[in-house]
C-alpha cells in the first residue's frame, strides 16, 4: 500500500514562476551559471549558490546556512507565498524529446524503510549523512525524488481531468521545454488520488537514491529525538514526483577511463578478445542496437565489442545488465577499476549527450579509452529492484529532470 501525502507548497508567485524555476544545478556551466546571477534577481540559483553575492567559495554547513538565509529573503521579500491548505500538484513537462505528466506530493519515509518504495542502486553512506545534514539546516526539499510505477488508467483518468482546468503557471524556456502547473486543494480529488495510490504495493525509484536514503535518516533521527513523536510530522515525508513509467527516458552512462592499466593497445585488445568478438569500426560513431553489444573508442577508432556466447554465463538479472557485465568482464579485471564510486581513473558523462563529446574527451589525452551500451530498460530496472539487488553507480539516465523551485516542502 503506497502513501501519498498532500501538503501546503512553498511556490513562486505566478508572475515570477518562469524566472524563478531554475534547471538542475550540475547542467550550468560557470557562464551559464554566472549570467543567471548577474541578470535574473529570481533565480532560484540565487539560494543555491548563496555566496556568490559575496564573490566568495564555501561549503559545508556554513553554505547550509546561507542557503537558509537566501531562502529565508525570498519569502520576505514576498517572490515565495505558501498555500492555506495542503495540496497535491499536477506536472507536466513537454519538450522535444519528452512529454510527461505526474503528481507533485509526499512520499512517506517509511514506506522507504519497508521496501515499498524500492531502489536499484547502492547509495554511499557519506553522501547519505551529508544530505541529511543540508536538509536539516535548510529545512526544505525543492528537488523531488522521481518514483514511477506501471500506469494505471483511473489515476490518468483523473490527471486528465484536472488538466481541463487553467493551469496555475504555464511558462516556456529557452531550452524549448514548455512547463504547467495544475494545484489539487479539491478534498474529493486528493482522496481519490490517494485511494487509488493505496492500491499499489509498490513503486520504484527513478532518480534520487540518495535523496530518499537521507530522507529516511533524517525521519529516523528526528523521531528519536521527539518525545511526542506521531509519525504524521513533516519530516516522515519527502518531496516526490510519482510519474507512470511510461513517461519515463532512459538513457545510458558512457564511461571514460584515464589509461589503460599499463597494457599497450595491442595487448588490451588480446585481453578483451577473450569475452568479446571485435571489430574495428575505424571513425564510424555507430550506436549499439542490441544487448551485450558495446561501443569502445580507443587511440582514434571505434570499435563494436560483441559479447561471446560463451561469456553468457548469467545468474540472475543483475549479471545481465551490461553496465555489471562491462564492469565483470573489463573494467575490474583488465583496467583494474574495483570502486565504481571512489575509483578516480574514471568517469562518466550521460549518454543524452553526443557521442563525440565522448570522442573529443580521448582525443585531448584527458581519457584513454571510453564505452557505451544500450540503456536499461525500465522492465529490468524493476527486476533488479524486486530481486534486492542494486546496479552498478551510473547505470542509467533518466529523465524528467524536473526544474527546482516551483514547488518547496518544507519541514
């Protein structure tokens, strides 16, 4: 039984919501992030880089804080209200790729904790404690976790409905992408939605791992904490974004790795022959149009790297996964990479983007070698979940990736 919890949004006026909204953090670069700074007062950037006001790089709690103190100028200077009553928020996002359409709401940190709402990757207890941390100064979540789950027709039956009405922002935005708004105060409505969430017994984590895991921390550590804890306060919930999978895009990570483990071309090539058949695609930036196919750019050339037959030794659904059959077969044993996630020989960079950035990262010298594959599918991301397993860190892309700002919870 899946809980979905409306609640009163911290929201930009209507006026205001397009130069408030802003892109996820890490997509601007520092031109990009400097003109937003210098010439849109509204920007939600403004609260998410607070020292730059005072040309100044922080970090830690110190910038915790004066994100709070930005935060805090935003709704006393009034670009912030908050709604009387609490509400869920229909979203929907239409750009050249992607059109999609869900409910903004609470998702329930112990439903978390129970496995109802489940995850496919591994999270890193560090990066846990520090967002819970940042949350807890802040006091708000502005990013939703994005959690999908099979479509259900009375539940879009319903969307449908609501998105008859006028929306409560509708704004467009350089990058071609086109965003609406619809607020859910009415009482009838939001216990059908949640009704009809009640009847699932369980959803997936799409994009934002961490952001439940600390979530859940933070739920945990409160309740210890509280004498008179109910488990109806504020911090039992996070910010969420539940999305039909069908809405969903799933894309790739490429991995790029610094050099080659003291192996000559020649002889890292003699050791991938033993899992892979080869072939040289000379300058021929193809895209891998099956599973257990790999795309490799080495010392100028592509190459398609073909799975053997006799490699195909899988156990579950995990060891089908090509990222996990990348890292089984090269990237532990014959780049000698073991961590994934600490690793500093290599990276990645999301497979939306052309493979020749791919291409000119190697080119520079910065790489050796890199490596792309089919993105997963939704139907094994769900298996790796149900099975209690976890991918590989970076083994998919996905998107929505909702613009920050347009809806806060506040704790």
């Amino acid at each position: 039984m899946v809980k979905i919890t409306p609640f009163k949004a911290v929201r930009p006026q209507r006026a205001r919501a397009g130069l408030v909204a802003s892109r996820p953090y890490g997509e601007y670069n520092e031109a990009e992030m400097r003109a937003r700074l210098d010439y849109n007062p509204y920007s939600f950037l403004h609260i998410l880089n607070p020292a730059y006001k005072f040309q100044h790089t922080i970090s830690g709690t110190q910038k915790f804080q004066l994100i709070k103190n930005r935060y805090l100028e935003f709704k006393e200077e009034d670009t912030f209200i908050q709604d009387e009553n609490p509400c869920f928020y229909v979203y929907k996002m239409e750009t050249r790729d992607l059109s999609c359409c869900g409910i903004i709401a609470a998702a329930s940190a112990e439903d978390y904790k129970n496995g109802i709402i489940r995850k496919h990757e591994e999270t890193i207890a560090s990066r846990e404690v520090m967002f819970k941390e940042y949350v807890k100064t802040v006091g708000f979540n502005t990013e939703p976790v994005l959690l999908t789950y099979e479509n259900q027709p009375e539940i879009q039956q319903i969307l449908e409905k609501i998105m008859l009405q006028n929306p409560e922002y509708e704004f467009a935005t350089r990058q071609r992408e086109t965003h609406y708004l619809w607020k859910v105060d009415d009482k009838a409505e939001i216990e059908q939605i949640q009704h009809f969430f009640s009847g699932l017994n369980s959803i997936y984590i799409a994009d934002g791992h961490h952001r439940c895991a600390s979530s859940f921390l933070l739920s945990k550590e409160s309740a210890e904490n509280n004498e008179n804890h109910t488990g109806k306060e504020s911090y039992n919930h996070f910010l969420s974004y539940f999305i039909p999978e069908e809405h969903l895009k799933i894309y790739q990570f490429r991995r790029l790795v610094t050099d080659l483990n003291g192996f000559s071309k020649e002889d890292f090539l003699i050791k991938l022959d033993e899992h892979f058949r080869i072939e040289n695609r000379s300058l021929d930036a193809h895209t891998p149009e099956e599973k257990h196919q790999f795309k490799m750019y080495l010392d100028g050339e592509f190459y398609t790297l073909y799975l053997r037959k006799t490699s195909m030794n899988f156990t579950d659904t995990l060891s089908q996964l090509d990222s996990q059959i990348l890292y089984e077969r090269v990237l532990a044993p014959i780049l000698g990479i073991k961590d994934l996630r600490k690793d500093k020989r290599i990276s990645y960079i999301p497979g939306k983007k052309d493979v020749l950035e791919l291409k000119k990262m190697i080119d520079s010298g910065d790489f050796a070698v890199g490596f792309g594959m089919m993105p997963a599918t939704i139907s094994e991301i769900k298996k790796i979940a149900d099975e209690g397993l976890t991918m590989p860190p970076k083994s998919t892309y996905i998107e929505p990736k909702l613009r920050s700002g347009l809806t806060i919870y506040e704790f």
